[in-house]
C-alpha cells in the first residue's frame, strides 16, 4: 500500500485530477437516437423512407448535402458551376475526400453509382427522380437502344463529375441532395453484391460507418476516421433506436435513454409541453399526409366513391383532436411553403359546412350504388404508430355517417412500405410523403401513371401525364407553375389520394444535444451536432 506523505498529497491529488479530465476528454460520446422504424435496406438506391434517409445521411455523402438549416452546402464536390444554358452541371470534388478504407472518392464512383441507380436491372423504384439527366429515363425504360453509356455523366478526370441533362432543371441541385446521388464503393459492390450493405461488408464516405444491424433493436454507427471532415464531427457513435411506439419512445426521452425522438405521441404533447418546455421541438415540414386509394379496383374506380370518401373526413378535428394542433389540416397535395409555385389546388368543399359535405358525400354514394342495404365496405391498411392508429379510428367513425364499414389492417413501417410499392392488393392504404426538393413536381410526380415506384394506387389520367411532361419542358418558371397548377387541379377534382394532414416535424431534444435545429427538409446530419456532458 502506497503511503502518501502530506508533502506529497497536493501533488498526487493534482496528477489523479488530471488523470481524471483526461479520462473525460477521451471517453466515447454516445448518441442515442430514436428512428421512425427499422429501414427496408440501407442500399441507397433502393431506398424511399425518411427513417432510412436519416441513416444515409449519415453514412453516405453526395455532391452535395443538406446541413442543419435544410439548405445546399457542399459535400464530396467542393465547387460547382453551371452553363448558361442551364443544362451541364460540372463539379469538382474534394482531394482529400475518401472512403473508409481508405480509397480515394473519384468522380469514376460517382458515374458508376448514377448508371447503377438508373439501370433497370438494379430496380430502382425511385430512379425516376434522376430522369432530368440526359437518356435517364429512356435506359432506365429500356428505350430508343439507349445504354448505360449514353447517361448524361461523365468523369473528364477522377475529381469532375459532369452531369448533362435533358432541360434547364431548377431544383437539380437540390435534387443531388437526395440518396438517390449518394455514391456506392463500386468495388465492394461488385463483390458482394447485395451483400454489401452488410455491416461486416460496409464501405461508407460518410461522416460514420456501419458497425451493427440488430432489427428490431438498434444499429450502430461509428465516427469515420477517413471522412474529410473528421476533425469537425464531434459525435464518436450514434445509436439509432427503431421507435415506432411513439408513447413508449417518450417514456424513453425522459428517462434520458434517448436524446432525440423523430415523433412525439400527439395525444400527449400538451403534457409533454407542460413537463417538458423546449424540449418539445415543432416546426413546418414539406409533407402531406395521405390516403392512397387503389384507383385500379372497384369501387374505388368510381370518381364519386372517391370524392364522398375524401368529403366527409373532418381534417380540422383530426389535426386539432387527434394531432395536438401539431399537423395542419390539408385540402390539397401540394404542402405550403414549397418553391417555385403559387397556389397549391385543394377541394372544392373546403369552405362548406360540415352538414352541407356530409349530404353532398351522400348523395355522391347513393348515385354510385350504395346506401341502406348496399353499404360501401373498406378495408384501410396502416403502419403501426400511436398517432397513425388514432386517426385512422377516427376518419373510420367520420366515414360512418355515409353507413361505410371499416375494417383495418396494420403491420410495420418496413413492412407495409414494402407491401405498398410492391404493389400489393388493397383498397386503401395510410401514406406519408415528404418532399425530397422544394417543388411541386415532388408531389405531381407520385400520381404519373408510369411511376410504378409510388403509384401505389394505380391512377392513371393520360391528360395529368401529358401536363406533367409539358411542364417539364417548360422553362419559364411562371409558365411552368401555371401548367402544373392545372394538373394539381385534376387531382383535388379526382381524388386518387385523399390528402389529411399537412405534416409538421415534431422531436423531443434533450438539452445536452448541441447545433439541433429543424428545417423543411426534416435534415438532422449527426455531424453537425455535439453532446454536452
């Protein structure tokens, strides 16, 4: 046993303090963040959901990225410049930018990375965001013999990416941001395939590195030594928490096991607010909450059906009631505050009373067969959320004023995306969609008939396509508002999706988390932020 003289004490306390801080500078810092559900696949070109896009954006890196405002900074590519035509977007790329073997990030990743997501053997249910690339859309539809080779990138050298396109595209950029650009380590996918989203098999050029996949359970994420901005990101591990039980999430919050939540119970957020001050974080975000309607099957083929249904449902309520004043109620497809547009359409009951709809939405089911005796039957599929349960309850109890019967089937979020863009079999199903740019195409573009990624309903207007294409070609941003204003009308007149809620973000966010700041884009890249002891 080590005896301290009194001599000696005050030296020895001074080396334990410094051991002691020392040991506190060194020790890991742990984020533990709650995610909407457990992602489908972490392939970045097979993704759709924002639950997976929170963990892309940790992991991977486009040419350009979102930071914490929501807004366009620079990602691989350091600086960019455009033609004066609009039309040839050239990039130049970070020299130190790597991956987290150590291989350098070259613009031959990048080009091998948008011809895998564009070609039609990888299956790619969003590839149709990248149609504004020149040939995009005709290799991914095998058309015109165009090959893979004739997409409109190229790599002049390992540090230019150019990218030529089909028009002047005013949201391009902002487009990039999306997983859809992110790049893949190609050679790690030609060696293992599918399997190389396996955390054993994972090459990232992102702020952080795949280190376990447990379903149901988490999947970690470490600091990427490698990445070019490693000095900066503060955060060593971020520990994502599937948190589809919004109540049990919150419960989780407040025993300090998490840091941040994706969502907050709805029917709680005046308790929480009241407990938990400016913890409780809610802001606008660019989404519109739907009902998809199986447009292909009867009797949901019936335009009446349709409207009756969408008529009736009592949007102030559920945004009020159910959503906590959380949500706005939504009368169109179109969210506020989106770029480059005017009015948004809505429906043409908006401003009519309760009663007047309800007599209307009879009406309109009476002259399409159904009534006393006849009554319409709907089965209406959901993912499983506290919030999401509540309102479908709630718009099923509204449809039984017009005598419809309502039946439900929920799974998981994995579980009934997959189903939904699988084309699965259904009358009506719950549906999110937040915008991955701020324009309106993002939302037109889920009713083309040809999208078979998201058209999940099967609507198909062939004047809607023709206005969509039109608008694509148009130019003049004044112009093309106009074109797509007229074919956002066509769908609040169809209704092949019955718009609810427009969405806000809603997070819980501990005090000890540094740099969190809500944006439209719902952008929360972990390397921005820090933790305080």
């Amino acid at each position: 046993m080590l005896a301290i003289t009194r001599r000696a004490a005050p030296l020895a306390l001074a080396a334990l303090l410094a051991l002691s801080t020392a040991s506190a500078a060194f020790a890991e810092i742990v984020f533990n963040r709650g995610n909407d559900s457990d992602p489908e696949t972490l392939d970045p070109h097979k993704t759709s959901t924002v639950s997976e896009a929170h963990l892309l954006r940790d992991l991977c890196e486009g040419l350009v990225i979102h930071d914490m405002k929501g807004e366009v900074v620079p990602g691989v590519a350091e600086s960019w410049t455009m033609s004066p035509d609009g039309k040839t977007y050239t990039f130049k790329l970070r020299a130190n930018a790597k991956w987290s073997n150590g291989d350098p990030v070259t613009a031959s990743d990048f080009v091998f990375s948008l011809r895998r997501m564009i070609n039609p053997e990888t299956g790619a249910k969003y590839a149709n965001i990248l149609y504004p690339i020149l040939n995009a859309e005709k290799i991914n539809k095998a058309a015109d013999n165009k090959r893979l080779e004739d997409l409109g990138v190229a790599a002049p050298d390992e540090r230019t990416v150019e990218i030529k396109l089909e028009r002047p595209t005013p949201y391009f950029l902002e487009l990039l941001t999306h997983q859809t650009g992110l790049p893949v380590h190609p050679a790690s996918v030609q060696k293992f395939g599918s399997d190389f989203v396996k955390p054993e098999n994972w090459v990232s050029n992102g702020a952080y590195v795949l280190r376990e996949f447990v379903p149901n359970s988490h999947i970690k994420l470490t600091r990427n030594p490698a990445f070019h901005d490693a000095a900066n990101v503060k955060i060593d591990t971020v520990i994502y928490y599937p948190s589809p039980d919004l109540a049990a999430a919150a419960r989780r919050f407040q025993a300090g096991e998490l840091h941040m939540t994706t969502d907050i119970p709805a029917d709680q957020i005046k308790q929480l607010r009241e407990k938990l001050g400016d913890q409780v974080k809610v802001a606008p975000y660019l989404g519109t909450y739907f009902l998809i309607i199986n447009t292909a099957k009867k009797p949901f083929d019936d335009i009446r059906v349709r409207q009756a249904l969408s008529m009736v449902i009592d949007r102030e309520f559920i945004a009020d009631e159910i959503w906590g004043g959380t949500m706005l109620p939504a009368y169109g497809v179109i969210p506020p505050n989106i770029g480059n547009y005017g009015m948004a359409a809505e429906a043409d009951f908006k401003n009519a009373s309760p009663l007047e709809r309800e007599d209307k939405a009879k009406q309109l089911l009476a002259e399409a067969g159904f009534g006393p005796g006849m009554p319409l039957k709907v089965q209406l599929r959901y993912n499983t959320t506290d919030n999401n349960r509540r309102t479908v309850i709630a718009i099923a109890e509204q449809w039984k004023a017009l005598g419809v019967e309502t039946s439900f089937i929920n799974t998981d979020g994995k579980t009934h995306f997959a189903f939904l863009r699988d084309g699965g079999d259904f009358d009506i199903a719950r549906y999110g969609w937040i915008g991955d740019y701020s324009d309106p195409q993002n939302f037109l573009f889920l009713f083309l008939s040809d999208n078979s990624g998201f058209n999940s309903g099967k609507y198909n207007n062939p004047q809607f396509d023709a206005l969509l294409k039109q608008g694509a070609e148009e130019t003049d941003l004044a112009k093309r508002a106009t074109i797509l204003r007229e074919a956002d009308s066509i769908l609040a007149r169809e209704v092949p999706w019955i718009p609810i809620l427009y969405y806000s973000s809603k997070n819980l966010v501990s005090p000890k988390l540094v740099g969190f700041q809500q944006n439209l884009r719902g952008a929360i890249p972990t390397r921005f932020l820090s933790l305080k002891p």
